[in-house]
C-alpha cells in the first residue's frame, strides 16, 4: 500500500496446486495473510492514496475487464468491460483519478503492437493515449510521442518548457 502497511501478493496455499490469487499481509511481518482478490483478478494496483485498488479479472477469448473496488477489495465495479478478445495489461493510477492501461491492437494475442488508454477511476468511456498510429509516427519523431505522453501527465515535476518558443510542452501546437 502507498503508506507502507499492507503489502499484496499473488500466492496460493502451500502445496496446493489451484491458481493464484491476491493475498495481503500486514506489514511489516509478521501477521496472517488475508484473501483479497480471487484467482480470476490479476495486476492489483492501490490508489494513490490506498483507498481503492484497481485490477484485471482475466477473460481468456472474452477478453480482460478492469475493475475499481475498495481498498480492502470489497464494492468491486467494472469500469471497462471485456471487449472483442483484447487483453488489458500493466496498470497504473495518476494522482487525478485516472487508470492507464496496456492494451494490444485489433487481437486478444499479447504479439499486436500496443496502445496505450486511460479511463477515471469512477467510470467512462476509455480514452486513447498512445496509439499506435503515434507510435508510428514517433520513429520519425520521437520528441513529440513523448510530449503527448506529458499532455495526460497532471504532475508538474515532468512539464517541461519547450527552450525554442516557451510553450507548455502539453499545449502541442501539433498534436499526434
């Protein structure tokens, strides 16, 4: 958890030989562990400030839903449902309230090119980030992939001033 007190991990009981699943253990050590997430729920992420968590529950050909739920994994909610087979991997939340996420282009297989999406934490529909049309792009320009990139960035540690005309680096004149 972000304050350091509960720490989770994907385990499952010794000797058995069912899936995975998320368990929280105090810390530090020692204490017991307590079941958070089923075997189903994968890639748990805490909010910034360790109220909510956010995780994947796995769905094979149906493909992967990301859910919200509080931080101790009760009052789960789908805030993007599974859709055409695609696969959702590597989340993360922002300090505003938003989820970014992994997800492979036009096939459920984890070989496509990627693309990048947020969504709010409270639900809404999935905006693209990076897409793969800007990445693309971005082998001929790098610079500006990474300025669309900061232009969903709230923290101001990583704007920059743009040194030639000293533009906010997130207005891009010319966007993607």
């Amino acid at each position: 958890s972000p304050e350091g007190s509960r720490l989770a991990v994907q385990a499952r009981v010794h000797g058995s030989t069912t899936a995975f699943a998320t368990y929280e253990l105090p810390a530090p050590f020692p204490g017991p562990p307590r079941p958070l997430l089923d075997t189903s729920s994968l890639g748990m992420r805490w909010s910034p400030d360790g109220k909510r968590v956010t995780f994947i529950r796995a769905g094979a050909s149906a493909g992967d839903v990301i859910f919200v739920a509080d931080g101790d994994g009760t009052n789960r909610r789908e805030i993007v449902p599974a859709k055409d087979g695609l696969h959702r991997h590597w989340l993360t939340w922002s300090q505003d309230g938003f989820i970014y996420y992994m997800q492979p282009v036009a096939t459920g297989f984890n070989v496509a090119q990627t693309e990048i999406y947020r969504v709010a934490a409270n639900g809404g529909k999935p905006e693209p980030v990076i897409t793969d049309e800007d990445v693309e792009r971005s082998h001929r320009e790098p610079a500006r992939l990474a300025n669309r990139y900061r232009r969903h960035d709230p923290d101001p540690a990583h704007q920059r001033r743009e040194p030639d005309h000293g533009e906010d680096s997130r207005r891009d004149p010319d966007p993607l």
